[in-house]
C-alpha cells in the first residue's frame, strides 16, 4: 500500500510540475464547455427561400406571408426566373425554391385542388427532412385558415377535427444544450482519461525510466494503479469544474443525484484508463499511441450515440455498443441529469461498466510486462 | 564459497541475430568484475539477463544464488542497475529521484546515508535541481546514488563511464574501488580498455562470445608473441608499409605509434631494415609489453580465423 502511495505522489509531483499540462488539464474543460456546448446544435433555423410566384394573387402572396413569418423560414430571394433559382440552390445560397404556378389564386378561389411545387437541397438528408417537415406544417396552418373562412362564408356544413395537444418531457422547451451538455461532459472525462495517462506510459518507455522501475520490486499492479490514480482524480475535478460551468453559463438543469452521475464517471475512467494503458502496453513510442488511441477515441465517441440516436443505428453496431465505455455513460449522464433516474434506472449501465473496467484493467496488468 | 554469479550456456537472439552465444562465466563474490567489449558485442543484452530484465533462450543464470527466471521477485530486491541511458526522472529534482527509489524499495535514504554518503556528497548542494539539468558527471553519480540506495548486494553498471570526461571516469572507479569495502560485488562493463586495469577479473566479450576471463595482469601475459612498437613522422605511410610486408602479422595504430608483431617473432633489425628498404629511414623500433587492448585484439584475430 505504502508503494503505491509513494508512485501516486511521484506521478502528481509529475504532472504538475508540467507547466503545460497542470494549467492544460483544468484549461480545456472550461474552453470545451464554453465553446462546444452552445455550438453544437440540431436546431434548424432560418431556412433561405428563394421564392417563385408565378401567380401573384392575394392567394399566393398571403402564403407567402405565412412562410415569412415563420420562425424557420427567411425569404432570401424573389425571382420569376427558374434558371437563377436553380443557380441560387446549387451556390448555397438558399436551402429550398418554392414556385407557385399561375392559376394557384384562382384554384382556390373555385374550391379545387391548388399545387405548388417545393425544391430542397438534400446535401445533408436529415436537415432536409427538418424543412420539409417543417414547410408541411406551414401548408397545413394556411389549409386550417383556407377552411375556416370557409367555414364562415358556408357554415351549414359540419367540420369533425382531431385535435392533439403535446408535450415535451424531460426538455418542455426543447433546449438542445440541455441535450449536448451531458454529452459534452462525457467526451471531456473521455479525454482525459484515453490520452494522459496511456502517454504518460509509453513516455516512461521512450525515455527508459520504465527500465529503472522494472529492477525495483515495485509489482505490476501497483505500478498500473499509480498510472491511474492521477488521471482519475483529474478527470473527476475536470467533471466537476464542467458541471459548475453548465449551471453558471447555461442555467442547465440537474434533475438527479450529482453523486450518482461521479460514480458513474469514476467506474468508466477506470475503464476506459484500463483500455488506453492497454493500449499503451502494445505501443513503443507515443507517436504509435497517440495514433491507435485517437482512433479508438473517436469511434467510442461517434457511436457512443452524443450526435446520432443510439437506437436507429444498424443492430452490429448497437451490439459493438455494448463494449463501448462511452456509449454507456452518454446514457447514463443524460438519464441521471435530464430525467433525474435513479441507481436502479441505470444499474445495468453500471454494471456493463464495471464489467469493462474490470476486464481492461487487468489485461493491462497481465499484458504489461517487467520481463522482456 | 558461494559465487555471485553462475552463468552456463546463456544464448539469446534477436530474430536472427545472435546477440550471446553459449555465454558460460562465474563471478566471485564481493569482486569487480568487468566485461570489455566493442558496442554491439552483446554487454548490455547479457546486463539485462542478470538483471531479470530479459529471459535467456538457453541456458541457466544464477545470481547470489537465485534464479534469475524463477527468483526474479526476491533477486530484485538486491540489485542495483545503473542502466546505460540515464534513466532516472529528469522532472524530478536530485533529491526527489532518491527518495523515490529508496521508498520504492522500502527504505529510507537515511538508513543507508552511509553506504552513498562519499558520492552523494558530490551533488548535494545541487539536491533541489531537476535531474535533467544536471552534468554529465552529475547525473552518473545521482545515478550510482540512487542505484545503490537500498543497499543491494549486487550492482550492475552497464557502461557507466560511456560519455563521461576521463576526470570524472577516474572518479567513478575510484567511488566503486571505495564501495568494496561495503562487500558489494560490481560487475561494468565498458568500451575503454583503460578501465580494465581498475577491475579485479575482466571478461573480454566480442560478437555475443566471450572470449577469455582472466585478472588483467594474467590477461596481458597470455599475449603470446614479442611487440614491437614502431613510431615514425609518416605514420600512415608507416602503417601501409607494414602491412605489405608478409612478415608482419598484425599492425595497429596505438596513439602515436604503431604495435606490431611478426609471424616467425623475428629480431626488430629486419623490421628496421625492411622501413629503410622501403623509405622510412626516421623508424624507431622498441620492443613492448602487451597491454590488454593488443591481448584482445589478438583473440579478435584468432576468432575470427577460427
């Protein structure tokens, strides 16, 4: 016990004697916070229209109206011309073309059936969708006022309706950085715990300390533990300095225990130290490291579900999930800060991370070798 | 009397590469014992054997009277390597490098002060200086200080004296001649075969073999022909000529001048006779005792003829 209080003390006069890294480790947290967090957003706002009427009627320019004084959507430009529309989409300078054909007023006027026709860049298919979604529900409110004056100039004929009311729980005003911040948190303690403490590794490998201590009678275990401790600790503060920033910048709400979320976090830093020192035992130089661990980081952390819902990916890569540290903890800071779950919502969460941690840490151990 | 170390049949390659080669020596206890060799002659590879750093493919290491495959645990309680590269934390400072490696080996600088005192001395007024910034000679003694904090009965140096101005280098042997007192057996191994002298056996190890084991005084008799060391203003001229002559059986540049023996160890007159012959008329021809680069470099010959 006695060793591994002496190597911990060692490792923190370390790292912070670092100049860079001791003012980086607390630095970054706060910068990634500031910066990602509002950035970071699904939210569609000012789709650019570039609008077509071929009709100008009261009819059309009243759509037209409704489309403008929409939240989502901007008329950006006006023209009769399909060509320069068509150019304006292929620039980027508008997101969609409406074109009203001559005769829309006058359909209407006659109770039959009035046709526009909607162009929308696809590049990205999932905004396009948004706008189209979103266009639908504009179309669907000009149709309520079409028929209610309808219903006033004609009011013998009976109109049956469905009417929902919703609400969004968990997030009633449908702020996406309440979304992202748990999310981001996640990524932060990822950070921490794949990089710094698997180069502080292989570094004493580069520079042949590792020699030194191989000849000590300082036990495997106690020297991977010492290489965690550190990291572990830093991640746990780096958490914390980010929980403070969510309530002070961005007013995030907390729903369930703060205790709960660290232990959360403190069982995935252990797993995920124990697959960077794993890492770090294959790895000869840090450049090798630095190489096999971003790679790594970056597929934990696309898949882990922080952009993309966890459930519409395809099954193999839900079940690659189910060894992904990061995947778990993304639900678990979400479900324990937005929803307010308690031990027993997440238990299964806890115990695949457990399950991890246990398993890497002693492959690091038993692959790390004093002997060559 | 139980033997320090018991090494028989020790082999270890690298791919293809034989780095040591039916290594088979024994070192006494409480004795310097040196290994001489050229780099890459398998010094280092045989170091990290001793120190259970390495597994041999072959063969049976025994040091103070463990294996070092099997007693790995209790052999590395009692030793103390020095490797090659200064390895010891340069964001550390002096002192807190010693610590740490007494503390790692649960000890107490204090509790053997004794033993590193005469070294130690050296660089305590430098003991809140970061080891990185420290000299050459420096950093060497912080490291035999913190090599031998724990009191080991075995230290292992691997070439301590590689880099080290010749001032510091006698020094250094002076502080391993003072730790023989402390009843430490030293085995160093190093590229300069001034240093030979300063050791009580050497072992000269060339290409993974080793090629005698002997004190230095029996080594340097078992050159097994006359000397002659022959100097002259023309020196490579000199050397060329020599080696033309079919009579000369080994010619090299020692210094200032050049050691050279004969195949039918015949008389220093024909030498001279034969550089006048040929236009060499400043030669100076003395007959000389055989240090124990030129033993060496007659078992180099002969290894490689065998």
């Amino acid at each position: 016990m006695r060793t591994i209080f002496y190597l911990i003390r060692k490792e923190f006069l370390q790292i912070f004697r670092n100049k860079f890294i001791s003012k980086a480790v607390f630095a970054i947290p706060i910068l990634q916070m500031l910066i990602l967090v509002p950035a970071i957003t699904f939210e569609l706002k000012n789709v650019k229209l570039a609008i077509i009427d071929k009709d100008m009627t009261p009819e059309s320019r009243g759509l037209i109206n409704k489309l403008d004084g929409s939240t989502f959507f901007k008329i950006a430009f006006s023209t009769f011309s399909e060509d320069e529309a068509n150019n304006l989409l292929l620039r980027n300078k508008c997101n969609m073309i409406l074109e009203i054909n001559p005769g829309f007023g006058k359909d209407i006027g006659n109770g039959k059936q009035g046709k526009l026709l909607a162009t929308i860049d696809a590049v990205n298919a999932s905004s396009a969708e948004l706008t189209w979604a979103y266009f639908n529900g504009v179309i669907r409110d000009y149709n309520t006022d079409l028929i209610k004056e309808n219903i006033i100039t004609n009011p013998v004929v009976p109109f049956p309706r469905i009417e929902i009311t919703n609400r969004y729980w968990y997030n009633e005003l449908l702020n996406y950085k309440y979304y992202m911040l748990p999310g981001i948190l996640v990524i932060l303690v990822t950070a921490i715990g794949f990089l710094l403490a698997g180069l502080n590794m292989v570094r004493e490998k580069e520079i042949g300390t590792i020699e030194q201590i191989n000849v000590t009678p300082v036990r495997k275990y106690h020297f991977i533990i010492a290489k965690m401790a550190p990291f572990l600790l830093i991640g746990l503060t780096d958490l914390a300095l980010g929980l403070v920033i969510g309530k002070i910048a961005f007013n995030i709400p907390f729903e369930g225990s703060i205790l709960l979320m660290f232990l959360g976090s403190t069982i995935f830093l252990i797993a995920v130290l124990g697959v960077a020192l794993f890492i770090s035992t294959f790895s000869g130089t840090q450049q090798q490291y630095m190489f096999v661990a971003f790679f790594c980081m970056i597929i934990f952390i696309l898949m882990s579900g922080i952009f993309t819902p966890y459930e519409s990916m395809p099954i193999w890569a839900q079940d690659f999930n189910l060894i992904n540290p990061v995947a778990y903890l993304m639900r678990i800071n979400r479900m324990v800060m937005l929803k307010g779950s308690t031990i027993y919502d997440i238990s299964r969460e806890l115990c695949s991370l457990i399950i991890i941690a246990i398993s890497f840490t002693t492959l690091a151990v038993r692959r790390y070798r004093k002997t060559a | 009397m139980i033997k320090a170390i018991e090494s028989s049949g020790i082999a270890k390659s690298f791919g293809p590469t034989k780095a040591l080669d039916d290594i088979t020596f024994s070192v006494n206890e409480s004795e310097i014992f040196g290994f001489i060799g050229p780099d890459g002659a398998g010094k280092t590879t045989l170091f990290r054997i001793i120190t259970t750093l390495l597994l041999p493919d072959k063969g049976n290491m025994k040091v103070l009277g463990m294996d070092a495959t099997s007693d790995y645990k209790e052999l590395r309680k009692n030793i103390g390597y020095m490797p090659g590269r200064f390895s010891l934390y340069q964001d550390l400072s002096v002192e807190e490098n010693l610590n740490f490696y007494a503390t790692v080996f649960g000890t107490t600088v204090k509790e053997n002060y004794d033993l590193i005192s005469d070294i130690y001395s050296h660089i305590e007024p430098f003991r809140k200086r970061l080891a990185g910034k420290l000299s050459g000679g420096m950093k060497q003694k912080l490291a035999l200080s913190c090599a031998l904090i724990h009191k080991p009965r075995l230290l292992v140096l691997d070439e301590p004296t590689t880099g080290v101005d010749a001032v510091s280098r006698s020094e250094f042997w002076d502080m391993l001649s003072k730790l023989h007192q402390h009843n430490i057996t030293i085995i160093v191994s190093t590229p300069y075969m001034d240093e030979a002298i300063r050791c009580d056996r050497v072992a000269l190890i060339q290409n993974g073999k080793i090629l005698s084991v002997d004190t230095p005084q029996n080594i340097r008799a078992g050159f097994s022909r006359k000397l002659f060391t022959v100097k002259s203003v023309e020196k490579y001229k000199l050397i060329k000529t020599l080696r033309k002559n079919p009579e000369v059986l080994t010619a090299y540049p020692f210094g200032d001048s050049i050691h050279v023996t004969l195949i039918n160890d015949a008389s220093d007159n024909f030498l001279l006779g034969y550089l006048v012959s040929e236009g060499i008329s400043d030669a100076v021809i003395q007959e000389a005792k055989a240090g124990i680069e030129d033993r060496f470099l007659e078992l180099m010959e002969k290894g490689i003829k065998a």
